[in-house]
C-alpha cells in the first residue's frame, strides 16, 4: 500500500526514524508519528527487508509471527514444510514489522492515505494482508505435507535395507570390542594399567580395519578423549574466569565427572587413547598416500554453457568476463546491477601450482558457482555505485584485498546463485 504514491511538495515536519546498528528501522513511538511519517516508515523498512535479506529470513519471520498468533500458532507445522521460496519480502516484511513492534493499525496514516490524489480504496491492518496470504499458503502446504506423508508411509512398509554407513559403523563396533577390554583393565586398577600393554596397530591389521572403519573408531572414542584431555589440562583461574558462562560450566562439569580419580591416572588413560588415535592416523592417511588420482578430463566449456548472467550493463558502464575464467580460479567478484551488491567469492580450496587439477579453485554447476568457501564469501550492498566500481576498476591486488572491509554495510554471505543480472567483475587465477 502507498508504493507508487506522489508525495505533495508541501510535506509537515517529520519525526527522523533511529536505525540500530545493523540498519534495520526503529518501530518504538510508530503509534505517535504522522500519517506522512509512518507511511514513509513502512515503505523504508520494506525497501530494507528486500535488498538485505533472503527467502530463508523471511520464513523464519512468518513462523515466528505465526507461532504467537491464535490463529496460526496450531498450523505452524504445515507452513513450515513449505519451501524457501515460497516466503516473499512482503510478507516477510510484514511480519517482521509487526514482532518488532510497529502498530498495525494507525488512523493517522488512513486520514493521509485517503487524502492523497489517485488513491482508491481503504487502508487495511498489515494483519489483513498476512492472513490473506498465510491462508494461500497454508493450502500449498498442506499439498507438500500429504505427499511427504504418503512418501513416509511407503518407506515404513518397506522393509529397511541398511546403508553403506551403517554396515561400516557395525563392523567398527565388533574391530573395538578386544580395544575395549583393554580399556577396561584401566577402571579395575588405574596404577597397573600399562598405555603400551596392547599392540593396537597390530590388531587393527588382523581384523582388516580400512580408513573408513579407522574414521568410525575414532569418532566413538573422541569424545572421552576431549573430556579427559580438558580434564588434564584444566585451566588455571585467570584463564577460566576470561571464559564465557557456557565454557566455564563445561570444564567444571568435566572435572566433577572424574573427580573420583587423580590427574596421573587420568594423564595414563589419556596415553592410551593418544595411542589408539595414532595408530587409527595412520590407517587414514596410508589410504590418503596410496589412493589413486581419479584421471578425468574436464571440459570446462560445458561446465559454463548454461550459466546465466549479464554480459554488459550500459547504466554502470560494466562488461562481464569470460565464465571460463571462472573454472580454477581462487577468487570471483560480482555485481547485481538491480540490487547493488558486489560480492567477492573465495574458493575453498586453493591450486598454488595453478595446474588446474580437479577439486581446486572456483568452478560451475548449472547456474550457480561451487566450491567457495561459505564463511568468508561475502557481500555488501554499494551506496553510491558509480563512485566505488570505479574505485574497484584502478585497485590492485592489496586494494581489493580491503575493498569489501571498507563498505560501510551489512555483510551478507553469497549463496553461489548467478543470475541474468550478475555482472561477472574480476577472477583471480
């Protein structure tokens, strides 16, 4: 409502709107502004919504809102099978609005929307719109949630065949058993249990114990490893009193858990776990040295051939490279010429020798770029555009290196997806 609207030139004072440090709009007193200023509110903080956040935000929002509505609250489960996209800024928005405190009626904003040339109609509460459109929803929901059903009640009538994993995890569990004898011996007397009396190596081998088996032992025995081993080594009172609430209670929790023996027989049992963590290594990383390089010729031409994206935008006075450049390279930089945000994208795994062997560097599937590192890809929305891609054009490699550092914007993590109005900016090889 009110989008499209032309504002008289005659304006009233408006109250200025305080953003907290993310930037999002401040809707305490939204009850006291003007009819003018409210409006304005809504359509800024809609703006907002849409620009800086994601589909999965949304429905994060409109679950939220619906888990304190009598009317949603027992339908919740049904929305929730709903896919991302079905969750749009509006609604979105909305909600997130209403949560945060915005008021859902304001007559003041209903006198000014009414007086405004070319209007038509009546202002409803943000409440109308949410429930006209939660109520499409729900029935797509319900659709998505009686085909899963249907789907759950076919896997329980078939009969349950185990998975690789599963297999694998049992034939560690029956390689451990004379393993755990031997532990055992620790708990009957701690002063005569020797960390070195069992040839953990040796049985590994007699029981043909792969780097698959190797990695499922290891996982059962890790965690009784890390409780002694911060057990061992408590830290003193200046180091715990610097911890968080969380972590404190934790070493805490550790230590009265094996209160009941002294720190030498623990330090003894921890011995033998760092044995039997040795000789499991070794298993992984012999298969890792022994394990023959897949040869598999990549035609990079295909990887690219439906990848979407902008050749040239005439506004921002921008042409893409070539997507080839894309495959094996350690960083790419984009720009959405209709959101304005330009994005660096980091590749997980580095090729130093710059050989161009398989898994390393950026590459492409479909439309969307694999292989990036999902912490440190980031994005930021540009202010003035013009001003900072051409900044971006004369910067060398320590320029970019702290270009996206100094934007003064949210940081929102890339999510791989290239589409028809992604200007492809720069690879780095």
């Amino acid at each position: 409502m009110g989008v499209g609207i032309k504002i008289p030139k005659k304006k009233k004072p408006i109250a200025r709107r305080v953003s907290n440090k993310g930037g999002e709009p401040e809707y305490t007193g939204s009850a006291e502004l003007s009819g003018e200023a409210y409006g304005r509110l809504r359509r800024s903080a809609a703006d907002f919504y849409r620009m800086e956040f994601k589909p999965s935000d949304f429905k994060l929002w409109v679950l939220a809102w619906a888990k304190e509505s009598d009317k949603w609250k027992d339908k919740l489960e049904v929305l929730k099978k709903l896919p991302d996209y079905e969750f749009r800024s509006s609604i979105g928005g909305s909600c997130r609005m209403l949560s945060k405190g915005i008021v859902d009626v304001h007559p003041g904003f209903n006198e000014y929307w009414a007086g405004l040339a070319g209007t038509m109609g009546e202002v409803k509460p943000l409440t109308d719109f949410i429930n006209k459109h939660l109520t499409t929803m729900y029935e797509r929901g319900q659709v998505i949630a009686e085909a899963s059903k249907k789907i759950e009640t076919q896997k329980k009538t078939m009969k349950p065949t185990p998975s690789i994993q599963e297999r694998i995890r049992d034939q560690a569990c029956e390689m451990t058993e004379e393993i755990d004898v031997w532990l055992d011996t620790w708990s009957d007397d701690p002063t005569k249990f020797d960390p070195k009396g069992f040839d953990v190596s040796k049985h590994l081998r007699s029981v043909s114990c792969t780097q698959a088996h190797a990695r499922k032992i290891r996982d059962m025995f890790m965690p009784e490893v890390e409780e002694i081993s911060n057990v061992v080594n408590f830290p003193k009172a200046a180091e715990l009193a610097k911890m968080n609430e969380y972590d404190q209670e934790t070493y805490l929790q550790y230590q009265e858990a094996y209160s009941c023996y002294d720190k030498k027989a623990l330090k003894v049992r921890l011995e033998a776990f760092r044995n039997l963590m040795g000789s499991l290594e070794v298993i992984v990383e012999t298969a890792k040295a022994t394990r023959k390089p897949r040869k598999r010729v990549v035609n990079v031409e295909k990887l690219v051939s439906k990848i979407k994206y902008a050749k040239q935008d005439d506004k921002f006075k921008l042409a893409s490279i070539n997507p080839l450049d894309i495959v094996y390279a350690s960083e790419l930089w984009v720009f959405n010429v209709k959101t304005r945000k330009i994005g660096r994208y980091i590749a997980k795994n580095i090729d130093p020798l710059k050989a161009g062997r398989e898994g390393s560097g950026l590459s492409v599937k479909g439309t969307t770029i694999i292989g990036f590192n999902e912490e440190l890809s980031i994005q930021k929305t540009i202010r003035k555009p013009e001003e900072k891609l051409t900044e971006f054009k004369s910067a060398g490699k320590r320029k970019l290196e702290k270009f996206l550092d100094e934007i003064n914007a949210v940081d929102i993590k890339l999510n791989g997806r290239i589409n028809a109005d992604t200007i492809l900016l720069k690879a780095v090889q």
